[in-house]
C-alpha cells in the first residue's frame, strides 16, 4: 500500500483521522423527511480502506451498520451495466452533472423526463426500473450483489425504516410519475419508489462498504471475479466524480481529488484507482446532503497520502 514517505502507517494514519475529525459539536443537519436518519448520535465517526492488494484497515466505529442510501446508485448503475443489456441503460439516462439537488423535479420536466445522470433520484429510480426487468425485486438483487461482494452475510435491509421512508416519499414518487409520464418508466411508479427506497435501506458498517466498492478500484475485479470491464469501471469513476455528490461534485473533486459517492445516511464511499476502496461515515451533513466530517476526512486523508487522481 503507497502513501507517501513521510506519512505513518495506514492503521495510524486512520486512527489520527479519527481523532482529528470526529465532530465534537453537533454542527450540521439530518434529513427531515427520513426519521430513521435522525437517530445516529452526532459524534458518530468511522473509517474503513479495503485494499488491492487484499488487507483491509479501519478506525472508529467502522463497524458499526449505517444507512447506505444513495450509496447503493453506485452498485445498482454497476449491476445494471454489467447485464447484457446494458446499451438500451444510456438511451434513457445521461452522464452530465445536475447542477441541482438530489431530488429536483425542475430539470426533469424541462428535459423531458430524461435525467442528467444515474446518480440523482431520477436518474437512479430509471436504473432500478432496469433492473426490475431481471426480476422485480430489484432491492433484494441488490443486497445479493453486496452481500457477494463482502464476502459473508452482514449488509441487511432494514425494512422498517424502508417502510417509514416509503411513507414520506412524495417528491420520490412524483419523480417516479414524471418519468412514466414521459415514457421513461416500464414498471408502476409506486413498485420502482418501493424498491428505490428499500435499495438505500440497506444498512451496512464502513467496511463492508469500502470492500463491496474495491471492484471499482480493480479494474472491474471483485470478489467473486469480474463484475464489470475495465472500461466500464473506469466509467462508473468518471461519474462518481462528476456526478456522485450532487451539486457540490465540483467542490468534493476540488478538495479529495477522487471519484466519490455521498448518501444521505452520512456515508460517502472514495475510489483510488489501483490503490483501494474508503469509506468513512459520519451522520451529520452539509446543505448538499454529503457528511461534514466525512468530506472533510477525506480531504485530510488525500493530502496526507498523496491518493488523488490528479
Ligand atoms: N433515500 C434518499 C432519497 O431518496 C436518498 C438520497 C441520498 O442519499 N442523497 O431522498
């Protein structure tokens, strides 16, 4: 594992992150609108790195499971390409970045219910409508995909707050009746929401992320052999950087330098290509919906290491 010379070892480099950006006020908001994202203390703080070369390094409550939320759009974009099908994906969801939140209706009536990117809601309810053609439990072939990843059970949806999120997903299901509107949506608008929101109840701890997410930083090569080609992961990176946090995916490229992918949850899962798979928790976030302590972190982490893509 390279860092550069004058840096400690991975174990102690992750152990002074910890220390270093474990908040220690509750700065910060939770989303109003999904309650089960407000009960994670504040001070909350993990961080895992899964290697190439296999070790795997964590600091803090990296074992602690949290809501991966939109986490979960990098590996349903990666199923999705990976299936044979893939091409018709591309025709129905672009690779530009928003501009916008997460959630905005705006842009999708002004561009005919074609979203910008697989990485906003829109875009990420058109690639679990896709992968309900394969069966309609898109979320359960979702968990499946993590759980092979990982390498041994762990990953779970929690269906609870699925169901209570569910309750409170108007703005969701409206993007979902824009996109059946514009014929953009072969599945019922309420079935391709249920299984959206179920996919981002995923809970999973910070290691499991970082290994179920080493395919990315191996050329398309995880656990159980290729999950995608080379080419495509190095796709899926280019719209992790410029689409993977949202409106602030110019900020975050500015300050870590790597492909990166945020979830309301707090978590935000970093690739460094040929290197290893981060990713580091914290619940509390910026008005963009990305973890503070997190992107901070990780903006330590890169100098401190030298891990940037540039
Ligand atoms: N489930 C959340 C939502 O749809 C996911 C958003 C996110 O993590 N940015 O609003």
């Amino acid at each position: 594992m390279m860092t550069t010379l004058d840096s400690p070892p991975l174990g102690l480099l992750l152990a002074d992150i910890v220390r270093g950006h474990r908040p220690r006020t509750e700065a910060g908001s939770v989303p109003a609108n999904i309650p089960h994202l407000q009960s994670p203390p504040f001070d909350r703080f993990g961080i895992a790195v899964a290697t190439t070369s296999g070790e795997v390094f964590r600091s803090g409550d990296a074992d602690l499971p949290f809501s991966i939320q939109s986490i979960s759009k990098v590996f349903t974009l990666a199923m999705a390409l990976s299936a044979d099908d893939s091409g018709s994906l591309w025709s129905r969801v672009l690779r530009e970045p928003s501009g916008t939140s997460f959630n905005s209706l705006v842009q999708l009536e002004v561009e005919h219910g074609i979203p910008r990117n697989p990485f906003i809601n829109s875009g990420a309810l058109v690639v679990t409508d896709h992968l309900m053609e394969r069966s309609p439990d898109a979320a359960a072939q979702v968990l499946r995909f993590l759980t092979g990843q990982v390498g041994q059970p762990g990953p779970f949806i929690d269906e609870i707050a699925a169901r209570s999120e569910l309750s409170s997903s108007s703005r969701n299901l409206a993007l979902a009746h824009f996109l059946k509107e514009f014929g953009n949506l072969r599945r019922p608008a309420q079935a391709v929401v249920e299984n959206y929101v179920r996919q981002c109840s995923i809970m999973m701890t910070c290691v499991e992320v970082a290994k179920a997410g080493l395919f990315l930083a191996q050329d398309g090569r995880g656990a159980q052999g290729a999950v995608i080609s080379r080419s495509e992961a190095k796709r899926i990176g280019s719209i992790m950087l410029t689409c993977g946090m949202y409106d602030a995916a110019g900020e975050f490229a500015y300050r870590v330098g790597l492909p990166g992918k945020s979830g309301v949850g707090g978590g935000i899962l970093a690739i460094v290509p040929g290197e290893c798979a981060i990713c580091v928790w914290s619940p509390r976030l910026d008005s963009k919906g990305n973890s503070l302590a997190g992107t901070a972190a990780l903006a330590d982490l890169s100098d401190r290491t030298g891990w940037s893509i540039f």
